[in-house]
C-alpha cells in the first residue's frame, strides 16, 4: 500500500495473507507491473511464513524457553509434533539451515542453468513456501525452459517433504527415516 | 455473555502474547531492508515505502517486545491466540 502499487486495503491485506500463509492466492493480473522490491518482499513471504513467522522468532531471538513448544505446536500444522533435539530453539534452528541450505542449492542450480540471480531467488522462496508465488505473469512457463521447470519440480517435491527426515538422514538415522 | 467473554479472554497471559508479536514486529521490520537493498539496487524509487515500513514494524513492535511479563508462563492456549495474531 505505501509503495502505491497495491492502492486499496482489502487487496493488499489479501496478497499479505496469502504469502505468509503460502496460499500463492493473488489478486494481482500485472505482476511484471510491480517493482522488484515489492516482487521481491512478495515472494519472500513464502519464504518467511514456508517454515512459520514464530518458528523464525523461535530460531533466532533470545527469551525461549521449554515452553516455547507451545507455540511450535500451534504454528506446525498436523496433530503432532517431532522434537529433533531436547530444546526447541535448537530444533527451530536445525529446520531453518536444513531450510536454507536447500534453498541455496535451487539458487545455484537455477543460476547454473542461465536464470538472472534476482529471478532466481524470487522463484526459489515461491518454491520453499510451496506456495508458488512467482514474479511473471504466467510463472514459470515463461521462461519455456524445461531445466527451470524441473529443477523446480524436484524442489517442489522436496520442500514437501518432512524436514524431520532430512535431519535424520544427516545424521544416519535411518530407522527414523523409514519410520517417518 | 459479555462477562463470560470477558473472563474468558482474561485467562490468556497476553504479556506473553504481545511480547511474541512485538518480537514478530520487529523481524519483519529488520527483514524488510531486504527490499529496500533491492530498490535501491535497481533504483525503482519505492525504498521510502519501504522505510516507513521498517520504521512501523520497529516502532510498534518494540514497546510491545518489552512490556513486562506478570508471570513467564504461557500455555498452548496463548501460544494458539499469539500464532493466529501474528
């Protein structure tokens, strides 16, 4: 709204919902008409509400404590809720690198593949979130380049994964793998 | 009605509550001169949107960051209440 190129509330409000739920709804028929900042922060919700705004907090501000489960529980959806290490904090903090190095080998192999490094980024948080928010008009298709698209599908699929099995398989907890 | 609902909103440990979001403010506010590099990057003219931006997050998330706790406890109750507000 400040930036003028989403004028009324209602719509903005939308747009924000959407990304940090990654919904990748859109209210929006111009995307290109957007600046590259609002492209960016529009994608970059994804990013942020992909593993959930709290388990960020949770990751990396001080003041948590045994109790901060809690609020794990109520941001992670599913009835249940794996705790990787005895502290939650630790746990927030091993899903955000398993969440970041994954999403810094998409950008290298987007980039690899011939993608500008700001597209790349921008679809590889769309891609994190899996919600899919993406900064041209008919997404990926656009590029009409079958190594974005696959690379981005196995990434899609990866991202859907449980982070809990990516833990365990680094440390050759194999068992837990298989029971995941 | 009104009492019932007011009672009930009074078991909530919304110290607690605000300190979250307050926190949650705060990261979006720092998180948000991603952007505003970006703009000024490419130079699109829209990074004082993104200025402003920071400067609300910042400005109302602190003040709620370190209201003092009546007591540190909170419950999944809260927690559900603090995720569903931020």
């Amino acid at each position: 709204m400040l930036t003028g190129e989403i004028p009324h509330y209602a719509d903005a409000f939308f747009e924000t919902v959407s990304g940090f739920t990654t919904t990748g709804s859109s209210i929006l028929s111009d995307i290109e008409a957007l600046s590259r900042a609002s492209l960016f922060w529009r994608s970059f919700t994804h990013w942020i509400g992909g593993m959930g705004v709290l388990v960020f907090i949770l990751a990396f501000l001080p003041k948590s404590n045994e109790r901060t489960m809690h609020i794990m529980r109520a941001e992670v959806p599913g009835p249940t809720i794996g705790k990787l290490v005895p502290r939650m904090k630790e746990s927030a903090k091993i899903l955000y690198e398993i969440y970041m190095a994954l999403r810094i080998i998409e950008v290298v192999l987007l980039v690899l593949g011939g993608m500008p490094l700001f597209d790349s980024l921008c679809n590889s948080f769309g891609t994190v979130g899996t919600g899919g928010f993406a900064i041209l008009n008919t997404s990926i298709g656009q590029y009409n380049n079958v190594y974005y698209e696959m690379v981005i599908t196995v990434f899609m699929l990866l991202f859907g994964i449980n982070f809990n099995m990516y833990y365990f398989l680094l440390i050759k907890d194999f068992k837990q793998v298989f029971k995941e | 009605m009104m009492f019932l609902l007011n009672h009930k909103l009074q078991k909530f440990n919304w110290h607690v509550i605000f300190n979250i979001i307050g926190y949650v403010l705060i990261a979006e506010g720092i998180l948000l001169a991603l952007p505003l590099v970006i703009d000024l990057i490419y130079d699109e003219q829209v990074w004082s949107a993104y200025l402003i931006g920071m400067a609300l997050c910042i400005g109302i998330g602190y003040p709620m960051s370190i209201l003092k706790r009546k007591h540190t406890s909170y419950f999944a109750k809260d927690g559900m209440i603090a995720v569903g507000l931020s």
